[in-house]
C-alpha cells in the first residue's frame, strides 16, 4: 500500500490494520582501485527484451583508474546471458593479447561469477571459447568479482552504444566520449548512491 495520508485516514475510518513498507536506505557506492601493477576490466552486456538486439562491452584500468583502453560489441539477436558471457571472452582474450598479467574482472551479473565454477551455466555456442579464456585464466594472475549495477555504469553505457552502433567490435585507444565523465567519476571515486 501506498504510504499517504489519504490512504491512512480511510484505512483509520475503517479500523483497517496497516502494514506500512520499510522504508529504503541509501548505499553509498564507489569504483575501487585495482592493486598496483593489476589492470581492472570492467564488462557488461545488454539485450533488449528476452531475446533481442545484444551487445557488449568492456573498460580496462590501470591502477591509478587511469584509462587503458576499452571495446562494444554488437552481438545481433541474443539473449542476456550469451551478452554476459561474451563481453568476458572478449576482454580475457583482449588482455592477454595486450599481455595483461594481472587481471581484476568485475561485473554486475552474479550468475557469470557463478560461471566460473560452474560450467554448465555457459550457453553452447560458447563453450569451447570459454574453455580457452579459463585455460588463460589459469596462465595469469585472475580475479572476478561481482559488483552493483551502479559501480558499472561506465560500461553500462558503452555497451548500449555498441547496440546502436550495430558493428561487429570497435576497439578504443582514445576515451569515448560517451563515457569520459563516467570515467572521471570513478578516477575521483565520486560516490553513487543505490537504495536497497
């Protein structure tokens, strides 16, 4: 129910019990730091609708937050899941192909955390990538973790401009600008606030 004052005074008239809801309170998030000599890949993907236009995307981070380099993808028609995978894929291949040794993996889906242990979560058309990117892992110092939606949101934002792009993969030496006070933001740990 609606917590009003009109709502109250009927509910009163009627000597109607009241179970008002819990009110929320604030979190207060911020982009950490990876450790010195690690890079930080921060991945997300999108699909519109169950299945629908996907893409994905990822940042790369030195340890001072300073901007390594970053890539979108646009994935045609997939599921959500299929975007997550691949936007981890695609930077665990991308960082070992920049020789990255030290990689500290973020993102807001639980269930891709998951992935790691668990093989059976990976979409089909994908195993045998997967199978790949956890024989790189292996090879180099790797970490994952997962994170809120909102510590994501610079990514969050390059992977919905890789659905509109709807190219294959674009790679960026140079901050998109897209995403360059974003960035700025977590290099400053400027804090989000998330109500739970």
């Amino acid at each position: 129910m609606r917590n009003d004052i009109v709502n109250f005074s009927c509910l009163k008239f009627f000597d109607i019990t009241t179970h008002f809801q819990k009110g929320t309170s604030p979190i207060e998030i911020i982009w950490e730091f990876p450790h010195v000599n690690w890079v930080k890949a921060n991945i997300d993907g999108v699909a519109r609708g169950c299945l629908g236009f996907a893409g994905c995307a990822g940042i790369f981070r030195g340890s001072r937050g300073e901007y390594i380099s970053s890539f979108s993808s646009f994935l045609g028609v997939q599921k959500s899941l299929y975007a997550e995978v691949m936007g981890v894929i695609l930077a665990i291949e991308l960082a070992w192909s920049k020789c990255f040794k030290r990689i500290c993996l973020e993102c807001d889906s639980s269930l891709l955390c998951q992935a790691f242990s668990l093989f059976n979560i990976i979409p089909w058309s994908l195993r045998e990538r997967w199978r790949k990117c956890i024989k790189i892992c292996k090879e180099i110092e790797f970490k994952v973790s997962h994170i809120f939606r909102e510590r994501n949101h610079c990514v969050d934002k390059l992977a919905s401009l890789g659905l509109k792009n709807e190219l294959d993969f674009k790679w960026y030496d140079v901050l998109p600008v897209v995403i360059e006070l974003d960035v700025l933001h977590n290099r400053y740990q400027l804090p989000i606030f998330c109500f739970v």
